[in-house]
C-alpha cells in the first residue's frame, strides 16, 4: 500500500513525479505501522552522501544512505528493507 499526503492532509495514491518531493511518501508495513518517506540532503560532515532517504514512524526514525532513485515506486517491503540493510 503506498499513498501521499499533502499539507493540508488530504491523501491521495502516489505516483512519482517532481510535485511529489513537497510530500512524505507514507507506506504501511506488514504489522500495520505507518512510516512517512522523505528524501533529503545531508550536508552534515557526518554524512556518508549527499542526499538519504529517511523513514519515520511513531517509533523509529531510520536514516537509509543508499537506495534506487525510483524509491518511490518501490512497494511498502521492497523500500522498507532498504532500512534493514543499511
């Protein structure tokens, strides 16, 4: 299940494009838990590249370093196990 949010929370099926960098990309995992997916730059000298996705849930914040640039488009598993292996 993938979908978008924009400010005003009005939700809508993701489907990639420029105008989609302004919203979280939210996907659900197996258990039910919602994570908003955001690519960012990380100018920080800490940080092992220039941009990273991050991925936040009520629970857990999880910082993803090397990833496809059509994360969008992958399923909730598929972007989720990009985390795990980081």
């Amino acid at each position: 299940m993938s979908w978008s949010v924009d400010a005003n929370g009005h939700v809508f099926p993701a489907n990639g494009g420029a105008a989609d960098e302004e919203y979280p990309h939210i996907v659900v995992d197996r258990s039910g838990v919602e994570w908003a997916v955001r690519e960012v730059e990380t100018p920080q000298p800490w940080a092992r590249a220039a941009r990273c996705l991050v991925l936040n849930s009520r629970e857990c914040v999880r910082r993803i370093w090397r990833y496809p640039s059509h994360w969008r488009k992958l399923d909730a598993d598929a972007l989720l196990q990009l985390g795990i292996a980081d």
